[in-house]
C-alpha cells in the first residue's frame, strides 16, 4: 500500500503525530499536545526517564525499538494508531537516508527534499539557482586569497574542519590524503532562520500557491570556537595544540534589524519556489543558515529542510511567531498544519 | 495651525499612531493593536508585502510616499486620522533631521531632544553634566595610553570606526585628513538598557513630576566586531586585511545582576531631571547604551532618545516588564501612554 | 526554641517568605504573589527605590537593618510573620556563613549544605564521589602541560584569577606569596543549569524519594571576560596592561542540545543522591555550573546549592520550565514548594 492510501484510510478524526525522542521532541509533542493531536515517542531500548520532568513535553505514549531501522517493519502499528512522522534531523541520522526514504509510513513533509539538502553540489545547485549568496568555493588551494574553512568529507557534527588564513597555513594544516572541500570563510554575525512554508494556507505572505511565516531566529552555540576567546585567539589555541571545533552544543536567541526582513521573506520564498521546480516542494519548516556582511547582506552557508534545534528557545513564541498567534511554536506550528489538512481532507498535499 | 491646536482638535476616543515601516514598527503597531488603537504604516513607495506574514504586527493601514520628505505635505492626512507619530530611528533618519523637527504632525515625545541626542558635544554636555561616566575624549593621540576607538565624523553605522592599541597603532591607522574623535576603548560587558519616562504617571519610580521605569535590556549585535573571534583577534584580521566593524544587525536578550539596579534607576533619573533643565524634557522611551566594568561601574557611551530595535526582543514581554504587567512591551507602553493621556485630557504634556 | 518547634507553631495558612532585597529577590518576590504568599524583603538601612517601579516584584512589606547581622536579634518578628527565609547568594554573603547557621529563622533548604559549597575541597569531594567530571588540579606548576586557570584564595567574585598557558607563562604572572589553586582551563562552552531538588513530591523525575526538575539555562557574562575579544586576544590584552577579570555582571537565556538532556538528569540526581549520603541532602533549587567539550561531555567546575541569578531570566518561564507549568520561574517553584508543605504539614521536611 502506498502512502497516499495509507493516509486516504486514516481516521481524519484521530490523527497522531509521532517522532524520535531526541533533538526538538519536547516541542514536537509540546505541540501536538497545544492543538489536541496524541503523539508516540519513538525511544531507543527504553522509556527515556527525562519526560517526566516534563509533563507537557512528554508523548502520549512509547514505541521502543532496539534498532531504529526496525521502525519499518512496524509500519502497521503506525498506521493504527493514524500516525504522521515528524522527521527532525537526528530522526533522519538514526534511520539513514535509504530507510528513511523507504519508510512505509506517512512523513510530514517531502522526503525528496533530503537528496537535495544532503548532498552538498545538490544543495548549492538548488541555492544559488535561487539566487541565494553563497560562500565561494575553492577548487585550488594556491587560489586561496582570503580566510577559508577546509572541510573533509564526512566530518560528522564540525569535527575535522578547519580555518586557514592563507595558502602557506592550508599546507601545513591539511591532510592531502582525505577528501575535502574548501570554501570562503564567511566574515559577519550569524543568523539562523527559521521559516515555515504551508502549501495549503492561502492568507499571509503568499508564495506559490501557499504561504510563508517567519517562526523565530537563533544563534548556534558551537563548542569550542564560540567560547575559546576566553583563552586565546584561534591562532593561539593552535600554538597551544588546541584545535577549534564547531559541533553544536545549544542555541541562543536573538532578533534580526528590522529593516532585514523584506530580505528575510524574499530569500525564503526564493527557496520554496525553486525547490517546487525541482523536487516538487519543500514543505513545513525549515532553516537558513546565514551570515550577515558588513554590507547587511545575506550569505547563506546552509539549508535545514526540516525543524532545527534553535526551535526549542521558542517553545512559548518567539518574537516573531508571536505575531502570528502568542505562544506559537515550531512544533505547534507543525500540529496546527496537520490538523487543518486533516480537517480539510488535504493531508496528501504535506505528506509523503 | 501649531500642534497644541491641531491636538486640541484631535477626537481623543478615536487618536492612531503612525510611524515609518521599518526599525521596531511590528512592535509599535502591535502595541497599540494591544491597547485598541489604530494604526498607520508609512510606507516607502509600496505596502511592504512581508506584514502580511505577521496578523498582530500589521498596521491597520498603509499610507504609502515615494519620498518621505513630503509626509508634511500630507500632513492633513494625518489630522484627519487624529494621528501622533511615533519616531523611531530609521523614521527620523529618512525624514533627515530639518524635516523631523518642522513635521506638522502631533509627534510622540519632545522633539527638542534631538538637537542634544545628535550632536556628540551636546550629548556628552547633557551626560555629564547629569553625571553619568562617558569614555574620555584624547584631545592629542600622543596623549594615548590605552586602547582608544577612533570614529571620522560622519561615519554611519559603525563602519569608519577603528581600534588603535596605542600612539604607534593610531599613527599607522589614522587618516588625518578626515576629521575625527579619539574615544577612549571600553573594557567590560556592554548593557543597552531600556527605559520608559512618563511625565503624567505619579505613580512607581517617582522622577520629577512623572515616573521611570526599566522595560528590559539587550546586547547589540555588530557584524563584523561581535563574531570576528571565530577566525582571530582584531590584530590578526588587520593582518589579513580585514577591518573591524560596528554595524548593528541584531539583538540578544539580557539582564544585568540586580545589585545594579539601584545605580540604573539613578541613571535614568538623573538624565531625566538634567534633560528637564536642558531642553523642557525627554519623554518616552530612551537607552542608554553602557559597559560595565570589573569595578562594577557603569560608563556610558550613547544614549537613545527615543525607542531602539533592541526592544523587539521584548514584544511579549521581558524579565523586567513583566513585574509590571505581564507581556508588556515598550511598543504597548507608548500606546498605553497616549492611550492615557488622551482620556485623561493631557495629550499635550506628551506630544510636541 | 529549635526551627522545628518554631515552624510547628507557625499559621500554615499565612506562611511568608522573606529575602534579602538583591540578587533575585524581585523574581522571588514574584514568585510568592503568584502563588499567593505574602512576602518581606529585608533591606539595608532604607527601603530600596527601585522596587516601586515594579509593582509585581515588590515585597508585601520591608524590613530594614542597619546590619544584616542583626537580623537574628528580630527573630521573632519574622516568627510573628510565620516566615520562611530564602536564601540567595547575597544573603549568605551579608550575613556572613557563621550568621547564617545561626540564623534562628525558618529557612528554606538545608543550611548544612553551605559547609560543603563553600569549602572548595569538600565541593570536590562532593561531587566527584557523585561521579561528575571536575576539571584537574595540578599540585606542582611544572606539571601544566595545558592552559590553567590561577585563583587566589579567597579572591572575591571572579578578580584575582588568572590564565596561563604553560609553566613558563604561569611563572610570569604568579604571585607566589599568595595561596592559590591551579586548576585545568575548561575548553568548551558553558552552561549554567538550574534544577530544583523537592524531596516531598513524588511525581516527575524521581530521585530518591522525591523529584527532581530541569527550570532554566543560562550563560554567564562576565566582566572583563566575555567582551575582551572586541579588543583583541587575552594574550594581546596583557601585554597592553589589561587584565582578564571574571566578574558576573548578568546573563544570557540559552537552551542545550536535547540529546544532552538524559545526561543533565543524571548529573542532578547524582548530587543530590550523594547529598543525602554526605549530609542531609539538598532541597530547592541548585545549579551545576558546566562547560560542554567537544566530545559532548560535561565538565562540571562548581555547584551552587541554592537559586542563582540567572534564573532571573526566566522570571515568566523558560523552554524547560513551560513544559511544566507555562510560566513558571524558579522564584514561583520555590513559592509552590513551600505552599504545597504548609498545606500537607511537611513544613520540617523542607526547612531547617
């Protein structure tokens, strides 16, 4: 059976929402809680004790799996129970791209877009044909003119990247033996974007045939490279035999001038409609990863096509979402998409 | 016709606020959206599409300029809306100071404030004379002992500004055709604290004949000083040809341990009384901008006198205004002062 | 009379609390009105001014002194009052550690943990015997073979500490008719959580028979620390005769990856539990002070045992505590606590 049958079966009126214990679930079932939806936590081996804590943020119940790419073989459970998927990024990470893309079970969202975000030519591809700015790439370390970030290929969480600040600092630094990649090291303040794009709300700031919403802003929190000034510069942490590293630790709210976000929503909209080219849509949230120039200008390093974890600073509003309705959430934001398309009998246009 | 006239011709049950599309207006609009007052976005050329994307952020209509010097021409438009305009920066900016001051619009605030706020003399005159500690002013850069911050007149937005460790460092920087100030470099952790004057409430912080209140308090975020310290020190980016800039691209909420508080209040109060001397009042909301030292002392280097895009942080509320009345934001509480004054018959103790 | 036979006579149903006017007495305060107990702040010599510009944080009523260490004298005032004193770091500092063991004033927690707090020895002891990850002493100076952190001893509120990079730099900089501690320089970010500890509510995160609750995180700034980067690195700002200092000046609202979240549950419970074993164990609120590494552990570098400061960020809820109660702050927890004993007359079980 495929999806779309699947969900033609569903009870519209019982419709549950179920995700990963990890990464933004809190929000998640916090949402889906707000809007009357039930969710299931998907728990790896046990019942995750911290949900007590939380008794708003706790799931409705517990699916424990031993092995995350099981979830599969217990489609018919999710079905059941009238379940949609809410993929979060450690979701997608514990299941592995093919499983997730294989996964019988209905996705809020459309999972094409994982091909696009993951790969990283694909994603510049989709990026800069919408006219995003994105940091230059590198093809010959001698070219090297300016500070750049050299990554390896597939260093996991911003482990095994580096900065160099010229070429001769490149040589000394870089294994040759590994794949890498080399990009302009971006020079501004960091702002992390979080939108919301319904291909079925038809009010607001309108782009194709739906609408875009600006949820809320954070700043990543990056251990060691955001707090090692505390010691020394990065060049004197590495005379030190102290090497910056960029794996996410938490988030840090903030508001972006005003007078950015005719920029904001045009860069957005730009997104949505050529991932429609492309992919047939991205739906429901997602993230860009940018850096403002001394010019205020955009520099967009990176896509999320889902929720990011900078959401969860933003569980009761933000200052932006809360002038769309006090308190909304990312994750409410999701609940809300999928109750009305349920209400509405659209819920094949946001899933897949 | 002078504005005490064309207020006292004002219908105070049905009085809206105006203010320019840009700078802390979702905030303004929503404020007064809050305490029931209409609203009027200035728009340049056309309605900005993205106040679409914010139901509660709206103004309740748009009055669109291709040039926003002739606002005054239209000045009639507004009488008939029983209109005040609330000035933020970017408004007093695109008008240009002449303008601001010869608009034939009831403005909130006293326009009178601007003369001392914009002239770096005048605002140190009105600072210091209130007793407020500002960053000394090296006449003669042999003079320098410390690190000094080096502004040419005229630059705007922080960028033309430059760090010289000492003599030697200036000497190399300086372009000594342009003219320029020599500021003495803050050392410690920088407050811009919001605070809210009204000469018409008697009750709370008592101020002359009116009451201070604190709203919240944020940190700017200067692209490219504030994340420079991800690639290296201020030196090292001098050595790969990249200079340091100040421009405001955002916000990050913050409080300040509360042993400070009695000295915040004594800040604010001072500059009030001192701007009652002065120049016949400020009133509204004003910031001023600080670094606290490791002796604990405030030392100014700005103040705001009107309301700043730090606020927008704060459009539910902060941890400040909060123990005032939950989810009050500065944009609501300019609306709750006209609000009151319009009952209360006294529009005329608050507009100019 | 003993504290137990004090509170046995006290009106259960008109407990107050009180606390000393700073440090975050206003959320204190606050939380009290909100659960609708009455509250005295105890001030020096005159009733603070500040407090009338917030009228949800001031106190039912003051109570002046000319000497905090006087309070004891007016016992029975506060015994009049049926009150429950709160301690916050200041009060402890005012009073003096001696003064405050003394004290013969119902007070919320168990004072005994002062004793292993403040003896940086016995900290240690404490929780590495719980199983957390301290940073290294080193005894001899010719063994740092990576940053340290220098501290004075009894080196007050962050002055008198300093960085060394190895031997050679620490023998630049010490004083060694001083004591001091060398202690490894945490690499990582930092986070500061805030737990609360009730040992007589048994739903929740349970830990031995009580319950343990995550309320809020936050990130200390520290003057001159936190904004020394705007001017160069440590190393650049020595040798321009600037020191770094570690002075808190206020805070910044920050949220962990989820992932970490079982990890922070089990880091508390494991306090707490040992606090039990060592001396009676610790009620209310605490806070483990951390550094996150690149590898996503924790370092833990001290334990407050008691509400801190940071917690006035979340004066109307936080991302952690809105999945409890929306709203809540850790000064209305402890409010909540209190209520919730007086009203099942386990008073004792929460006060000594």
């Amino acid at each position: 059976m495929g999806i779309e049958e699947i969900v033609a079966n569903y009870d519209k009126k019982s419709i549950s929402i179920a995700t990963a214990c990890s990464h933004s679930s809190l929000q998640i079932f916090n949402g889906a809680r707000k809007e009357g939806l039930k969710s299931i936590g998907i728990a790896f081996k046990e019942k995750p004790k911290f949900y007590n804590a939380f008794p708003l943020g706790k799931p409705d119940e517990f699916f424990i799996v031993d092995d995350y790419k099981k979830i599969n073989e217990n489609a018919e459970y999710f079905h059941r129970k009238n379940a949609i998927i809410i993929p979060h990024g450690s979701f997608v990470e514990y299941l592995g791209a093919e499983n997730f893309l294989k996964l019988n079970i209905p996705t809020f969202g459309n999972r094409a877009v994982l091909e696009w975000e993951s790969d990283r030519e694909k994603e510049r591809q989709w990026l800069e044909s919408a006219g995003l700015d994105m940091p230059e790439i590198i093809e010959d370390p001698k070219d090297i003119d300016k500070p750049v970030i050299v990554k390896y290929y597939g260093a996991k969480g911003g482990k095994g990247f580096f900065i160099a600040k010229d070429y001769k600092d490149f040589k000394k630094k870089i294994d040759e033996s590994k794949p890498h990649i080399i990009q302009e090291f971006l020079i501004g303040t960091r702002y992390y974007i979080h939108y919301f794009y319904s291909p079925i709300k038809k009010d607001g700031y309108r782009v194709g045939k739906g609408s875009l919403q600006l949820l809320s802003i954070d700043r990543r929190d990056e251990t060691n490279i955001d707090e090692a000034h505390r010691l020394g510069s990065i060049t004197e942490l590495e005379a030190m035999g102290i090497q910056p590293t960029f794996i996410v630790t938490g988030n840090i709210p903030i508001v972006l001038r005003e007078s950015l976000l005719p920029k904001v929503f045009d860069m957005g909209a730009r997104v949505v409609k050529r991932s429609y080219e492309l992919f047939g849509g991205m739906i429901g949230p997602f993230c860009l990863e940018t850096v403002v120039t001394e010019k205020l200008q955009f520099r967009v390093f990176e896509i999320s096509a889902r929720i990011v974890a900078g959401t969860n600073l933003f569980i009761s509003g933000s200052p932006y979402s809360d002038l769309i309705q006090p308190g909304l959430s990312t994750g409410q934001r999701i609940a809300q998409e999928i109750k009305y398309a349920a209400e509405h009998d659209m819920l094949e246009e946001i899933i897949t």
